[in-house]
C-alpha cells in the first residue's frame, strides 16, 4: 500500500495537466499513487493523461461534467494511501514539496493536516509578484491553533491553498468528504469541520504553484457569479459552527463572546448569532439574523433569552432595521431620496421595485424561517 495517494480532479486543462502530472512524479519522496478523475473534458486532457506510461497512475473519465467536488471525491474514494494530496490539474508542485511534508505528519500525529505557501505563477508558468495580483498574501499566513483558525475562517475567511495540502486519511473518515452541493467555497467548508476535530499546519516555503488564469476563469477566480454563489456558500458553512456544545470551546474560538453575558451551553447559537452580527460582512449577518430570529420561534427559548440576557423581541426588531444585509440602502437612496425631481412615471416605477423588494424579503425571511 503506498504512503501517500495523490489526487487530481481533471477539467478542460490540456495546457497544464501534463506539467501538472510531471511535477507529481518528479517529487523526492516516491512512495505514492497518483488517482486522476477527469470530469468529462471536451478538450485533449485525457488524451494527455493516457501518454503517461508510470503503473502508479489511475485514470478514472466521467462521461459528463459532475463538478470538481465529485471528482476529488471519486479519487479519494478510490485512493488506498495513509495521506491523501489534492493537486488541481492547473497547478504543480516544487520537488520537495511531499517529503517535507509527510516528514512533518510522521513527527507530529497530533495534526490532521500540513499545508504550504505558494508561488502565483500566469499561463505561461511565469511567476507574478506583488504588484500584479491583488490577493498575493492570502496564503502567507502564521500557524495557529485549530480554536484561532476557527475564529479566522468566521470572521474572515479562506487563507489556506487547496493544492498545498496533505491530510491523513482518518481526517477524511471522520468528518466527510467534500460538499458536492458547493462550487465556490468547499475548500473552506471542509477546513471549518477539520479544525473542529484537529490542528493543521502550514510549512512556510512556497511548494506550490499555484495557477491564475486569464479574466479570473478558475472555479475560484474573482468573478461576479462565484461573488454570489460565495454568499450563499458562507451562510451554509456557518452552521458548521452550530456543532459546538461546550462553551469552553466556545470561548476558546472567540475570547469576546462574554461580552454578550455569562456563557451557558444550552445558548451557544444565540452568542454565535450575536458574534456574527458583529462582521462586517453581509453573509455573517444574514446568517446571525436567521439563527437569533428561529431560536425565538420557541417562546420558551424567547422568554429564557429574554430574562437571562434581557434580549427580547424588540431587540431582534431592531437588529433586523439596522443590519440592512440586501443593501437596500443604496437602492433606496438612489431610487426614493431623489423621488421629487422625477417624472411621475419614473416615480411610479421606482415605488413599484421599492415594494417588490420588500415582498422578496418577507419571502427570503420566510424560507429562512422554515
């Protein structure tokens, strides 16, 4: 059985996949597999992949496109190694990348999973420095504990590259393979659920290069649409957060929370509603909004929070008016402020999209109401 399985979930990338396949099998420590599920390309990328003669390699084609997710899934299912890499068919690594990483999961087994820093490199494989991409830091990040990553990953966001890591499988085993219903976010899914069990790590050498294309066309290029469906993403990664049952835990993620009264484990979702109100973030908010809103559904909830916090319906009322989480303000400043210097049809008009706003958010508070 080798050591390491490395997978690579393939799409529509005949330019990169052979440098991608080749930085694999130049890597110093040998002992691995290297599983590869190509995600129905219309391209010459399986062509590519079966010039590859080494017996380490597995092809696996879908017949049609399923999404990234389901294709990294099927090579970790079918990958028999003590770790698992990821390496995204558009990017490759330096040649010591896993054996300084797996030396590092042999000496400390109290961590889940390595990553490393990256190098940007343009289409051509030349690397880009600073002044040509505006997110060039994003993965300098310091080491943290998994309680600090956590606290991170809420408030902030993503910071870890996904084709720089190296995770035991056991990780895997407990806490899932990635959300096939995600596109934009399923890196981040996964880390908020593997910090909630274990510590990570970063080496901080650039072992990785890490691919931008041209008018942002990756799946996590900077992109209007990946803008939207991040949102979403962010709101559903957040119940993760729901899974803490100790207030200890709790305070050990977000020292602050005290702020909002004496700690009590039966409350935990009413201080992470009240946490995430106070991100500047519309998806942090929306999603804090919700929970605090469905936990007052139960008036004996309503009436603990109430008398235990002095947190009552009117305060949820307010909230509610002055985290505006669509940005209406700027609708309505635009679109009603300037009202009297309009023609009357423009007016009209302008009340006729004011209320059906306010219809799609009775509707959005509805749903999210269950």
């Amino acid at each position: 059985m080798p050591k390491v399985s490395i997978v690579i979930p393939s799409y529509n990338h005949e330019k990169y996949i052979g440098e991608c396949i080749q930085s694999a099998l130049n890597q110093t420590f040998q002992d691995f597999e290297v599983i590869i599920t190509d995600d129905g390309s219309s391209d010459r990328s399986v062509k590519i992949i079966k010039e590859f003669s080494d017996p380490r390699i597995q092809l696996y084609a879908f017949d049609k496109n399923r999404g990234a997710c389901t294709a990294v899934n099927n090579c970790i299912s079918r990958s028999r190694g003590e770790y698992i890499a990821v390496l995204n068919s558009d990017d490759a690594w330096e040649p010591g990348k896993l054996d300084k990483q797996v030396e590092y999961l042999d000496t400390h087994p109290g961590v889940g999973a390595v990553f490393t820093r990256v190098a940007f490199v343009d289409e051509s494989g030349k690397q880009i420095g600073p002044y040509k991409y505006r997110f060039y830091h994003i993965f300098d990040k310091e080491n943290r504990s998994r309680y600090e990553w956590l606290n991170y990953f809420f408030s902030v966001g993503n910071c870890l590259c996904h084709p720089s890591l190296l995770i035991r499988r056991e990780c895997y085993d407990r806490v899932g393979l990635y959300d096939e219903r995600m596109a934009s976010l399923p890196d981040l899914d996964m880390w908020v659920r593997l910090c909630l069990e274990y510590d990570l790590h970063i080496i901080p050498e650039k072992l990785v290069r890490f691919r931008l294309r041209e008018d942002e066309v990756s799946a996590s290029g900077f992109r209007l649409p990946n803008i939207i469906r991040g949102y979403f993403e962010y709101t559903q990664i957040l119940n993760h957060y729901l899974d803490i049952k100790d207030k200890q835990v709790l305070q050990s993620i977000f020292p602050e929370a005290g702020k909002y009264g004496p700690l009590q484990n039966e409350y935990i979702p009413y201080f992470l509603g009240r946490l995430a109100l106070s991100v500047d973030h519309n998806s942090r908010q929306l999603w804090g909004l919700s929970l605090l809103f469905g936990m007052m559904k139960d008036p004996l909830i309503a009436k603990k929070l109430e008398e235990t916090y002095g947190f009552a319906f009117l305060d949820l009322q307010e909230l509610s008016a002055n985290y505006d989480v669509f940005n209406l303000s700027k609708f309505y400043s635009v679109h009603v402020q300037s009202e009297p210097f309009w023609p009357a049809e423009q007016r009209r008009l302008a009340k006729y999209i004011l209320a059906a706003d306010r219809q799609l958010i009775k509707m959005a508070q509805k749903i999210m109401k269950g």
